[in-house]
C-alpha cells in the first residue's frame, strides 16, 4: 500500500513538472492609449482590473505556475475582449462612458474582480470606499443642468407626437419577441439610476415573477418569469426633484430554460424609442446582452435583487 502512494505522488510530481512547460501564450499587446483619470480613480482600477482588462497585465510568479495559468491566461484573453483600458482610444466618448458605468455596476454586484482571481490577490479587493470613489468620479461625468433644457424640450416634443407613435404598428423582435403592453401593471421590483448617461430605469416583474420573490424561489428564477426595465431621460430640477422625462425603452427579459438554452434560458428583447423599434441588426443581438449579464451567472443572469418581504 505505501509503495503504491508513493508511487501515485510521483507519478502525480512528473506530470505537475511537466504541464510546467506547455504554457500559455500571453503577451502584453502595445498599449494605443491608456486610460486618464484623476489619480485616485485610476490607482483603484490599475490594481483591481488591469491584470485582465489591459495590456499592462502584471502576473505574479503563482498566476504562472501550471495548471493555474491556464485559467488566469483565459481570463486575460477574455477580460481584454470585452474591457481593454489601454485601448481606450477604440471607444467613442459615450461608450468610454458607459463602460465605466458597467464597471462599476459590476463592482457594486461583486461580480468584479473575478472571486477566484481576488482571493489570491487580495490587494485586488476593491473596499466600500474605493467603490465611493468611482461612483464620484462617474457621477462628476453627467452634465445636470445644461442637459435639462434639451431633455425638457425633448420630453414635451415626445409627448406631442405621443398619438402618432401610438398608431404605429410594433414591429416584433428579430428573435421572435413581441412587445408585452402589459408590463406597466405589473409590480415595480426595483429602481435605478444609470450616472452616465442620466437616466432612471424601473424593473417591472410579472406574477410569475412576484409570486417566485414571495417564496423565495428566485435561483434559478421558474419558468414563465419576466422582467420588463423601462428607462427614461431623468430630469432634475435645481432643488433635486427628480421627474421622467422622454421615454427611451423598454426591455424584457423571459424566462424558459428550454426555448431560450443558447441564451442560458433567458429570451432578451428591447424596444426603442415610443415607436418601439426592435433592437438589433440581426438576431445575435442577444449575444450582446447576455454577455453583459454574465458575470451575475450565480444568481441566474439578473442584476436585479428584489426588496426582500
Ligand atoms: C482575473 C481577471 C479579471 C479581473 C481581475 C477583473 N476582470 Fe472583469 N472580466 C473578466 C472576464 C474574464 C470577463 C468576461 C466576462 C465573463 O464572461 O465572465 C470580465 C468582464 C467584465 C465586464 C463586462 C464587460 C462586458 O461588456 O461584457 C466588466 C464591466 C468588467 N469585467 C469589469 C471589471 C472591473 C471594473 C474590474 C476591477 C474592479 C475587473 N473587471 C477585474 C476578468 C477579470
Ligand atoms: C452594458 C451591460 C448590459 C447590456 C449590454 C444589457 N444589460 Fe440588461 N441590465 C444591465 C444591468 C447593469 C442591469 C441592472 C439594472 C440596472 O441597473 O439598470 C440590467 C437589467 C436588465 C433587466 C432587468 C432584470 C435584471 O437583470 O436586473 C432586463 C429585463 C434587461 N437588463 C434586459 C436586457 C436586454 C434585453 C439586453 C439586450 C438588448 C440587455 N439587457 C443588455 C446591464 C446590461
């Protein structure tokens, strides 16, 4: 029996040694313009997220031991694809925007930095103060008061040509989903403000929905279960009253595990605009939303958590 462990360990030692010399091919790609911020902003980024969302990734000697660097090198090669700070010359302003936005979002859902990566690297967390600080920084970016005037007069120009856009037919998604009028009477499962662009959202669920939150049946969420989030121009006034102003969008989210497996049971659509043009070019569009629904895969794919009863 002993000579068999031993034999077992180092059977297990060779391979270990070995594995060490297949690795992985993980370069730092020229960086074309590195992200500018204030310095406290950039520090919390540059130790939390650079590893895998830059080209200035900076690999300790225990992210490169094999079997272990196989992972940290996948996370690399997909954290650049979708948020590379030293390319952030390829975005327009709006996108650099909204990608920050995301940013943060995912922080406030622990969904970054990746647990695996942070519990080994843990000067990568990132504390409830340095999340204060983003927010700042991200909340300093939204222009209020010269902004209201377009969005006041965008408001009132939406509202005359309501009736028309009423009359126009809905066209339905390039996936096969239809517009569901009734999500305005469904109950409000939570709110939002997105900082970079000044909107306010609201999360409708339906009954389904409502009934699976009362009996704490929420992961994964039942079939049937569907989420409308509608977002409108936020408009505040000088005393911080917030209003809706134009109407932007509605967009679902239908839950069934069968029908909608390539999307991981979550069927996506959105409707633009009060005319409520379909989204997307063609029906991939999905891949878009899932993939920014992804890092919340623990808790079904949903951002939002209902207020708990
Ligand atoms: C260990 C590597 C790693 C670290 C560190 C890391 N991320 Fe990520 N991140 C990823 C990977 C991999 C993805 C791809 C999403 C997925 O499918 O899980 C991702 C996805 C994202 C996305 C979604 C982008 C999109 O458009 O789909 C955002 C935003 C993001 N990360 C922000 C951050 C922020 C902010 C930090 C630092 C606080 C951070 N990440 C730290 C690996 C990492
Ligand atoms: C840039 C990242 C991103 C993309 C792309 C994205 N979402 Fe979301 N989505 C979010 C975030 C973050 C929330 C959480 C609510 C909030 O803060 O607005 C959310 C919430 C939702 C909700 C409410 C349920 C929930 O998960 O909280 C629906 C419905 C939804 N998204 C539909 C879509 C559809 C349809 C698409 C694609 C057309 C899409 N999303 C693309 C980030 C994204």
């Amino acid at each position: 029996m002993k000579k068999f462990i031993l034999l077992f360990v180092a059977v297990a030692l060779i391979i270990i040694i070995c594995i060490q010399f297949f690795r992985p091919n993980l370069k730092n790609p020229p960086v074309t313009q590195d992200f500018q911020a204030p310095e406290d902003v950039k520090a919390i980024l540059v130790r939390s997220c650079y590893d895998c969302h830059s080209n200035q990734t900076n690999l300790r000697w225990f992210d490169q031991v094999q079997p272990v660097f196989w992972q940290v090198a996948a996370h690399v090669r997909d954290g650049r694809k979708v948020l590379n700070f030293s390319n952030w010359d390829k975005l327009a302003p709006a996108d650099q925007k909204a990608k920050l936005w995301e940013a943060v979002n995912q922080i406030e859902q622990s969904a970054m930095p990746i647990k695996s990566y942070e519990m080994v690297h843990t000067s990568a967390k990132v504390s409830a103060q340095d999340l204060a600080v983003l927010k700042q920084y991200l909340n300093g970016m939204v222009h209020s008061m010269p902004n209201d005037t377009a969005k006041i007069n965008a408001r009132d120009q939406q509202l005359k040509a309501m009736p028309e856009a009423l009359k126009t037919k809905v066209t339905e998604s390039l996936n096969g989903i239809t517009y569901i009028p009734d999500y305005k009477n469904w109950q409000v499962i939570s709110t939002s403000d997105r900082f970079d662009n000044g909107t306010t959202r609201v999360i409708y669920g339906n009954d389904i929905a409502v009934k699976a939150v009362k009996e704490h049946h929420i992961n994964p969420w039942p079939n049937g279960t569907i989420f409308a989030k509608a977002a409108w121009d936020k408009l505040e006034d000088k005393d911080g009253n917030v209003t809706t102003g134009a109407f932007k969008q509605v967009e679902y989210m239908i839950k069934d595990a069968q029908k909608y497996k390539a999307t991981k049971g979550w069927g996506f659509a959105r409707f633009k605009t009060p005319k409520l043009v379909p989204y997307g070019k063609t029906a991939m569009f999905t891949t878009e939303c899932i993939n920014c629904h992804k890092p919340m895969k623990n808790n079904d794919f949903v951002f939002t958590f209902p207020i708990k009863n």
